[in-house]
C-alpha cells in the first residue's frame, strides 16, 4: 500500500507528538516546539502534491464519456465502462470526480424524462415568488385530465432524483436498470397518466456570506500590553486552527448554507404537497402508486396523514424494497388493514418470484422480487 507524501512527512511528528504528551509537565517545552515545527511545514504545498485540484468538466462530453444504444456509459475513445479509481489511493479525490459525474446524468435523466417520454417539468410551490427556493416534478401532458389511471413514481433516499431508482446502476449497469423510464414508458403505453416525484429535491446551496470578526484591540479600553497578549494568543489559536483545517481539508471548499424549499423540506412533506395540489385534483378513478425505498415510508405518512383521500382514490401500490415502519410511524389499525388488502412490498431476495417472505410487521404482503432490487445510490 502506497503512503501519500504528507503522511509520510508527518505520520513521525505526530508519533513523537502522542508519545511527548503521555510524560509529565517537564514535556510541555518539547510539545511546544514540535507544534512550532508543524506550524512551518508548508501544506499547501505538500497538499497540491497530493492530490489534484476538485476541478471537473461539467459536461459528460469533458469526463469523455457517453451513453451508448444500449444506455450503457461508456467511455468515448476506449469503449471501457466507468472507472472509479482513476487516481489510485486519492479516494476523496475519486470520490468527488464520481458525485461530479453523477450530478452530469441527473440533469441528463431531466432531459430523457422532457424529451424522450415527453413529461413536463412542473415548477413547485405552485405559488413560489420569483425569489424563493423552488424544486419541481414531473408530469405527463395527461396526468389531472386522464379520467381511468394515474401512475405515480416515488424514489428512495440518497442522491437520487426524479426519473432515478439507483445512480450507480445508472452508472455502472446502464439506463434501464438505474432509471424510471421504463416504467414511464409502459404506463403511458398502457393507457396510463404519469406523475414523477422528485423527493429529495428539499433545499437549494448558496454560498455563506462571510462575517467580519471585529478584532479585540478596535473595541476595547484594555491596557495596549494586555490587548497585544490576547491578539497574540487569538492569532495563535487562529493558526492552529487554520493549520489542522488545511491538513483535514487542503483543498478547502466554499462554506454553504441550505435554503429549504418551503413546504418541501422533507420527502414526506414533499409527497403530502404533490398529493394536495395534483393527485387529489386529478380525474383519474383510480390511481396506482409505485415507491421505493424511502419512498414507501413517505407513502405511509401521507396515507397517515391524508387516510381518507388515499383510501378513497388510491387502488394499489407496489412497494419495492421499502423501510417503512407502522410501529415507528404509529399507523393506526386501520391503516395497517388497508395496507395489507392493497399494497404488497417486493423485496431483494433470492428465492422464485413471488414466494411469500416472512415479515415481522403486520402491514402488507412481503414477497420476493427473484433478485436485488436498485440499491440505494
């Protein structure tokens, strides 16, 4: 296994460090100046060594890669699929190209879901002023005016978003297997309406804005000789400070702040909030759910939360893989019997399709689905 130069480097200091500490008093002295050696190594330098910069292409053109007919991602001049260590032993470095990348294919799964299954991309809070936080689902051109059946898909947690099940099978099986498009596709072949959740889509990053410290020695009626000592130490403490952030983080990055999207914050509000304004007013008769993941717990807190609206157009849900819990989400008994009359959870398992899996829980059927469902990322 290979070290990286700043570890070599200090990996000695930080022995010598540890076993000073463990003396007695008469080691402060030598503690001190070891903390004064480490104050002079030149960091940033070793760091720029030691990894490269988190500077990525924001295209899937620049990372050379594409899908291919099979919607398999590919890269363009090999024809090998996607390599994660690309540096090896640099994992924070890979990790971040990987999460660049897969912020490429959700606005490349957007685009699929607009033009290759041709759903419109509806702006939410309906009522948003031009400056607030918004998010937004997708719909078919259908789906409040189809007057039999309405489809509506709900992903899991994690970095998934809308028209997604799992971001690594995107990545490293191909579109079909990591995508909501197929199911799109059959529903609207089918004679279905579509609604595509998008629940974890909660908040918007801006950047902090910076706070000016006002220093002690433009504000106080202190001594100048009492001032200068607690600047000195403040300016030691930022020292430290700033030394062990750029070790920890050499490549520091810009300090954000969430927006939450109003009435949006959560995946359980956001499903509560596309219920209220688009299920609840669509024609269909009857309407279907497919959740995954987290996404069935959602299902249960809205069904929680709106019981009566829920039982009296929903005909079915397909649950796949779902962590809900009536216990922990305290579902009442009637819930828990709805449940169990119109949803069934199919689950990664290895046994024949279908075949009954035994659950702890008194909600709806668990069964197998003959294989490993999408996975959480």
């Amino acid at each position: 296994m290979s070290i990286s130069l700043s570890s070599l480097i200090l990996l000695p200091i930080w022995i010598n460090m540890a076993q000073i500490q463990q003396g007695g008093p008469d080691e402060k002295e030598k503690t001190t100046a070891l903390k004064d050696l480490l104050s002079r190594i030149d960091l940033d330098e070793l760091m720029k060594k030691d990894e490269p910069p988190l500077d990525f292409p924001d295209t899937l053109e620049g990372f050379e890669y594409a899908f291919n007919e099979k919607g398999q991602l590919r890269h363009i001049k090999t024809g090998e699929p996607f390599v994660f260590n690309y540096r090896e032993d640099l994992h924070r470095w890979n990790q971040k190209r990987y999460e660049a990348l897969g912020e490429i294919i959700t606005k490349y799964v957007y685009e699929l879901l607009e033009k290759d299954c041709n759903l419109k991309k509806i702006s939410i809070p309906v009522d948003a002023t031009e400056s607030e936080p918004k998010s937004f689902i997708f719909m078919s051109e259908d789906a409040l005016t189809n007057p039999q059946k309405l489809m509506v898909l709900i992903h899991g947690s994690g970095v998934v978003r809308a028209g997604q099940w799992a971001r690594r099978l995107i990545i490293n099986e191909d579109l079909d297997s990591g995508t909501q498009i197929p199911f799109i596709k059959r529903a609207v072949a089918e004679g279905y309406g579509v609604i595509v959740l998008n629940p974890n889509e909660n908040y918007i990053e801006v950047e902090k804005p910076k706070i000016h410290v006002q220093s002690s020695s433009d504000s106080s009626d202190e001594p100048a000789e009492k001032r200068e000592r607690k600047d000195k130490v403040s300016k030691e403490t930022k020292k430290r400070r700033d030394f062990y952030e750029k070790y920890r983080n050499p490549q520091r990055e810009k300090e954000v702040m969430q927006l939450f999207i109003r009435e949006n914050g959560s995946p359980e509000e956001h499903a509560i909030y596309v219920w209220d304004h688009f299920i609840a007013q669509a024609a269909a008769e009857n309407v279907f759910f497919v959740a995954h993941s987290y996404g069935g717990l959602a299902f249960v807190e809205l069904m929680i939360q709106r019981e009566a609206d829920v039982k009296n157009k929903v005909t079915a849900v397909a649950l796949t893989d779902s962590v809900h819990n009536v216990w922990h989400q305290e579902a009442g008994k009637t819930i828990r019997e709805w449940m169990r009359e119109n949803c069934c959870n199919w689950v990664s398992s290895s046994e024949p399709l279908d075949t009954s899996v035994e659950s702890m829980l008194p909600d709806c059927p668990r069964v197998s689905a003959a294989f490993i469902l999408f996975g959480r990322y």
